[in-house]
C-alpha cells in the first residue's frame, strides 16, 4: 500500500530532498566571468539573445567569486595567471563547479611552452571540458547541459 492510496487525490507531491536540491542548482548556476584569451569572445557571445543563457538561469557573468558557483576558464592560463586563479576558485562558494573552455585551457592548445599552462586541471579541478578551438557558444551550452546532468546525479555522500 502506497501513499497514493493512503492520500488519495489530495493534490500532494512527494519527491527525494537530493533530487529537489539537485533540480535548484540546476536552475541557478550563476558563472563567474573568467576570460582570458579568444574564447572569451564566445562565451559572451553565449550570452547574447541568439543563444541566451538565461534559459539556463544564468542571466548574467558575476564578477566576483563569492556571488559564483561555475568558473568558466576561457582561454591560456600563463603561469603568471596560475596563483590568481586558484585564489579566485578558493574564494569561490561551495559547490562549486569547473568548466574548461577551449583547447588552450584543456591541454594548453597550440602554446607548447614553458610559460603557459599544459591544463587548468593543474590548478583546479575540472568537472567539464568543452573542445575546440575557439569552440562556437553551441559547445559551451552542451558543456553546461552536460555538467547540469552531472550535477543531476549527485548524492548527498558526495556532497559530504
């Protein structure tokens, strides 16, 4: 015997508080603005109304880490760069999701040298990589269709 049939056609909803929680950040990413070479030209392109973000709940970039969830790294991180980034990810509210934009920002792209980092995941971890090079906002919006179905599958052991 159920609780449909003990409530009967009450109008009642039950669901599991990890999916309800899951469902809310989902729905409100709010991304830190993180753009550091050509690729940050894209990103704000997502933002446009041709692709709107706001779809998404992301209605605007913030511009500082205690009001962001989701770093998006667009671009080459020179190791200048490195310290300030990992700062920036460590003031940033927990939880808090990584999204590396690009080639350069996946493996360092075409920048095969000692002053550009081979990998943001040298420095933060990174939850989605989104390939190309710039890749086109249709990418970045199936990276974070891709990181919200991550988060969609999370547990409350994994929040721990």
């Amino acid at each position: 015997m159920g609780v449909e049939q003990k409530l009967g056609n009450m109008g009642i909803v039950t669901h599991r508080l990890e999916d309800l929680v899951n469902w809310g950040r989902t729905r409100a990413m709010w991304p830190m603005l993180f753009g550091l070479a050509c690729c940050a030209i894209e990103m704000m392109a997502t933002q446009a109304s041709n692709y709107d973000l706001s779809r998404f709940g992301m209605e605007l970039m913030r511009p500082s880490p205690r009001q962001a969830d989701l770093m998006i790294v667009a671009g080459r991180v020179s190791r200048k760069m490195a310290p300030v980034l990992r700062r920036l990810y460590d003031q940033m509210s927990a939880p808090n999701w990584v999204i590396a934009m690009g080639d350069c920002a996946s493996c360092g792209g075409v920048f095969n040298n000692y002053a550009i980092v081979q990998g943001v995941d040298e420095i933060v971890p990174v939850d989605v990589y989104v390939a190309g090079c710039p890749p086109r906002p249709e990418a970045l919006i199936h990276g974070i269709m891709t990181l919200h179905e991550k988060v969609k599958t999370e547990t409350f052991k994994d929040w721990g």
